[in-house]
C-alpha cells in the first residue's frame, strides 16, 4: 500500500467540507426538535390545564369536607357537654341509683374483661 501524501489545500477542503456537513446536520437537528416541541406544546398545554381543574376541585372538595367536618364537630361537643350535664344531674338527684348502675356497671365489666 502506497501512502497518499495531501497538500495543505486538500486538507483544508476536507475540513471545510466535514464543518459544512455538520453544520448542516445540527441545523437539521434544530428544526426537528423545534418541529417536534411545537407537536408537543399544546398537548402539554391540555395535561397542564386539566392538571390545575383536577387540583382546583380537589382542593374545593377538601375544604368543603373540613368545614363539613368542624361543624360535625361542634355539634358533637354540644352533644357531649348536654350529655355530661344530664349525667351530673340525674347523679345529683338519685345518688343511690348512680351508685347503684356504678356498681353494676363494674361488677358486668369486670366479668367481661377478666381471661377466665
């Protein structure tokens, strides 16, 4: 095999050429990924969008549910302390009974809970 000598000139066309080529081919590049992110933008656009409504209603629903929730509560304190009162009473004017249904209510629990 013989070896090819170039010139100066040569070697620098050869350059020239292999620059223009890719030149050539990150322009090609360019365009298709701007073709392709253009395609892409406005489905993009439509997960973004049904994304926010979905957030939005689940927040709305969220806060519906917790203000559901803090009256319940209230009302569920207010029955509480209306219960406890007609306890303390019904003990003040029967304090034998109370004792009485006391007593009972801890011999039952008693039996119940014991392993035997």
């Amino acid at each position: 095999m013989e070896a090819k000598e170039t010139t100066p000139a040569a070697d620098a066309e050869t350059r020239s050429k292999i620059a223009r080529g890719v030149g050539q081919a990150a322009a090609g590049a360019h365009e298709t990924i701007d073709t392709l992110s253009d395609a892409a933008r406005p489905a993009v656009d439509r997960l973004a969008s049904g994304a926010h409504v979905t957030v939005d209603r689940v927040a709305s629903a969220a806060t519906q549910a917790a203000e559901t929730l803090g009256a319940k509560g209230a009302t569920i304190k207010t029955a509480q302390d209306q219960l406890v009162e007609s306890a303390r009473e019904y003990v003040r004017q029967n304090p034998v009974a109370a004792l009485g249904i006391a007593v009972a209510t801890g011999f039952v629990l008693s039996r119940l809970l014991s392993s035997k």
